[in-house]
C-alpha cells in the first residue's frame, strides 16, 4: 500500500486548521473539498516534488 502524506491546512473561509491525506504517487493534483467545519468548498492545488518528499498545497475559495 501506497503511503500518504499528512498534512494541515487552515480554512481559507474560517480559519480553522484540518489534516489532510496527500497522495505523493500524483505529482500535480487540483481538485476541491469541502471544508470540515463551514462546509464551503475550499479549492486545492497540490504538487508533490519528484521523490515524493516535499509536499505544497495551495488554498483558495472558490471565488479566486
């Protein structure tokens, strides 16, 4: 099984901070989530380096 990478965001709405689960075997990822507390839709832009290691994660509201 693949590992994943565990990481926190805070809301771009509210603030509040959420662990996330990154899948490091898909370098560039965009997708959106909802958020687990506000329940507004928090869009994500993911790019996972090379080896797997070094994980950005950019986020915004659906209005950016």
């Amino acid at each position: 099984m693949l590992r994943q990478i565990e990481t926190t965001i805070y809301c771009p709405y509210c603030g509040e901070p959420q662990t996330i689960l990154i899948d490091p075997s898909i370098y560039q990822q965009a997708y959106i989530e909802d958020c687990q507390v506000c329940c507004r839709p928090i869009e994500f832009k993911v790019e996972v380096s090379a080896d797997g290691e070094d994980v950005s994660v950019m986020t915004m509201t659906d209005n950016d």
